[in-house]
C-alpha cells in the first residue's frame, strides 16, 4: 500500500512515512509487541511510541525480530513530559535507547511543554535547558531528527528564539473539527510537519452522523475518512489499533477527497465534543 511509503520531507531532508502507527495505550509486553508486528507486516514503517508509554522494550523487540531492515522503519519516541532538565533528558534519552535497544531512532520528541500533571504550568526556561539536550542529541546522530509535541504557538516561539536546531515537527491533537488553526499555521510558516495524534479523538468522533454521511459516499469508513483528512491538509495521522481488522483498515487510504467536500470537513465543528481536549492548544 503506497500511502504507507510515501512520504514527507522534514526541514533537514529526512524522509517520514506519510502514515504513522501511533502505540499510545497500548500495554507494554505481548499486546504492544504483536500489534507492532503486526503493524510491519501489513506495511506500516513509521512506528510511534513514548517513555511514558511503558511500551518501548516490547516494541524495540518487535522491530528487532521484524526482519525488515533498520533503515526501512521511522521509529519516533519521546521524552517524558516531566523531564525539564538538561540532565533529565539525557538521562531519559540513555533509558529509552536501551528500551528500544536499537542503535538510533529517527525521531526525538518533547513529550508536551509541561509535566502533564501541571498543564499550562509556565516551562519556557526549562524547556530551553531540555532543547540543549535535544540538540546534543541530534548532534551525536542518535536521533535523526528532533522536535516537540503538543507545543503552541507561545512554546514554538520560545524554543524557535533560541534554538540552533529548529524543531522539525509540533505533534499535536488533531482531528476532524478540532485542527489548531493557529498552531498548524505557525508551525508550517516554520517549516515543522504537524503529526496528529489521536487522528480519530481515540474513536470518539467514529459516530458523528456528519462525518459517517460523507464516509459512505467515498465508500469508505469513518476512520480511513478521517484519516484522509488529515493527509489532504498535508498533515501526517498516527492512527492506533491492535485488532489485525483495524491495523489493515487504517492503511487503505488510496483515495482522493473533493476540494468540496474537504471545505465541508475543514468548516466542521468539533466532531467529537465530549472528548479530552489539550486546554493549551486554543
């Protein structure tokens, strides 16, 4: 399936798998490590996982035992959000490498701006001692390429003001109705790639009667609707499965969207309201 090798080009010329296969709340051990096998056997080579996670080592493993070249996987993880010290992050990025056991990763993350215990809390400091960090590591080649997530507009300037490595991509919550106008702006006028996590509000927006409508004229599902979305808009989904049913679905996305119908879509209003929201992103 192309969508899954296409790719998009990062400010310093790495290749990214368009389509990622995002781990979040998957439970490390043998869950993590078959949907993961499961994932590289049905074509997936972007793989997204996170310190906080707890699932580094079982999806290292998977990886390792894929028989797929190292060079042909995108492997991203991410610092823990609490880490906010130069120190820290070094000291995580040690641990991570050996969870993963895998001689480097392509990309490096800040897990979000503030420990998530504290959100909104004031880092613009720290998070300039952990950028240091994060530009020592990219500079030993141990990550191909370095950048944030759930970052806004204020903590990409913060960063972008100091930095001597520009981060390459703002990871943040993404879905039909719910795009971070100002955010992906920003971070495209500074040529950093959006990824959006939770591509489809963790299955909460699947019943909105709006997006389930325009699905069946593709004849498609809600999901790989969604999911066609956010390519459309040039930004890179990291869908999350573990059913073999859900992990190949979210790869069959060779179709086109109107510039009509994703108007329609760009124009919606949250589809799924209920969900959890990041109350920084706004």
């Amino acid at each position: 399936m192309a969508v899954l090798t296409d790719t998009f080009e990062l400010a310093n010329g790495t290749a990214i798998p368009q389509v990622g296969f995002g781990t979040w709340q998957i439970p490390g051990g043998q869950t993590a490590y078959d949907a993961v096998a499961n994932a590289l056997k049905t074509g997936y080579r972007h793989i997204d996982t996170a310190k906080a996670y707890a699932n580094e080592s079982s999806v290292g493993k998977a990886i390792r035992d894929s028989g797929i070249d190292r060079s042909d996987i995108f492997v991203t993880t991410k610092l823990p959000a609490e880490t906010k010290s130069y120190k820290g992050a070094l000291a995580d990025f040690q641990t991570t490498m050996k969870n993963l056991d895998i001689d480097y990763v392509d990309l490096y993350l800040i897990h979000a701006p503030w420990p998530w215990n504290e959100i909104g809390k004031d880092c613009d400091a720290a998070n300039l001692d952990v950028w240091r960090a994060m530009e020592e590591i990219y500079a030993t080649g141990k990550a191909k390429a370095i950048g944030v997530s759930n970052f806004n507009v204020h903590d990409l300037q913060n960063i972008l003001s100091h930095a001597e490595v520009a981060p390459m991509v703002d990871q943040i919550q993404y879905y039909v109705g719910y795009t971070e106008p100002k955010i992906v702006k920003f971070a495209t006028d500074h040529n950093l790639l959006v990824e959006a996590y939770s591509p489809l509000a963790t299955g909460d927006m699947l019943n909105n009667p709006a997006v389930k409508e325009m699905a069946a004229k593709y004849h498609v599902s809600a999901a790989q609707l969604a999911l066609r979305f956010c390519l459309e808009n040039g930004v890179l989904p990291l869908p999350k499965a573990t059913s073999q049913d859900h992990i190949e679905a979210n790869a069959q996305l060779d179709f086109s969207i109107t510039a009509a119908d994703m108007s329609k879509l760009n124009g919606m209003a949250d589809t799924a309201a209920n969900h959890f929201h990041n109350a920084t992103q706004g």
